[in-house]
C-alpha cells in the first residue's frame, strides 16, 4: 500500500481504551500515534501488549493548534456530525492522520476546524474510540490495500490475485475450499 498513516486522540479518560487503540493502529502498520491534550503515560495501557510506543513514533501534543503533521499529511476527524463524510463513501488520503474524540465528548471545535475532513462511522451511537479506530483503520486497508475484488456470490471463487515473483508478475489462483 502506498502513503502512510497515523492516528490519534484529543483528550482520553481511559488509558485502557487507547493502549488498545495504539495496539490496534500497531497491527494495522501506523507510522505514527498521537495525543493531543490527553495526559497518557504508556507505561499505565496495560491493554497495549505489543509496546507501541517503543515501536511507533508517539507524538503528544498540548492542544489543537500544537498539533503538528509532516508537510502533505492530511487530518481526518472521526466524529459524529451530521455534515461529517460517512465511512463507506469516503476515500482515504494516501497521507492521511486520523482524530479520533474522547470516549465521553466529541473533538472540539478548534480541532475539527484543523481537519480537511471529518468523517463518521454509520451507527446508531457513538462506539468505543478502539473500536472506532480499528473500523478506520481496516476500511483504509480495504479500500487502499492491493486485494483481490470479492467474489460477487456468498462462497464464489475471488477474482486472481497478482504476485510479485524475483521481479516478474505473476498471477495465481487463491485456494478456496469447499466443505
């Protein structure tokens, strides 16, 4: 997949749910996390198994207008508005560092005026920032990833799947099997 991304939060008040959101951002292949006005101490995420911060760049930054993101990276807020972009319409930049609000309050005004995009998850309320997040993160790899199309039919066979051998493209069949 080309481009990079990160993702973060302003404000936190369960470490818990952000060393699973860093946890999750770590598998999905960030390159870098955030905080902006959160007080986070890595050392209290008991939930971040895989020590994201000693793997990923951490940035923490004071407030919205600190907040600062390499030159072409483009901030996406993930926030329930009802202007916001819904998730399965919208493209994902290929630099992208997405914002996600605190478990009890929404991104405030001064941040979602510094994102380029807010975008929502279509549910019927607010969901876990970890959850929210790895939803993020896994519609950016679908939807920028290199993967086969899906079958049209429930169980059909997908579409041939291209491999890079020693330099040649090569094309071959996934397994399907059929119980």
């Amino acid at each position: 997949m080309r481009g990079y991304f990160g993702i973060g939060v302003e404000g936190i008040s369960k470490e818990m749910n952000l060393g699973n959101l860093f946890r999750s951002a770590h598998g999905f292949n960030a390159s870098f996390v955030f905080t902006v006005n959160a007080a986070f101490n890595p050392k209290r995420a008991h939930s971040d198994t895989s020590d994201t911060p000693g793997r990923v760049p951490l940035y923490q930054f004071d407030d919205a207008t600190s907040l600062s993101l390499p030159h072409g990276c483009r901030l996406v807020g993930i926030e329930l508005l009802d202007e916001a972009a819904e998730l399965p319409s919208f493209r994902h930049p290929s630099q992208a560092a997405y914002v996600l609000g605190p478990e009890r309050g929404s991104l405030s005004p001064a941040l979602v005026e510094r994102c380029e995009f807010v975008v929502r998850i279509p549910t019927k309320f607010c969901i876990n920032v970890a959850t929210a997040g790895a939803i993020i993160m896994y519609d950016r790899l679908i939807s920028l990833g290199r993967f086969a199309r899906r079958p049209v039919a429930p169980g059909g066979e997908p579409e041939a799947l291209p491999v890079h051998v020693a330099g040649d493209l090569k094309v071959r069949k996934p397994k399907v099997s059929v119980s």
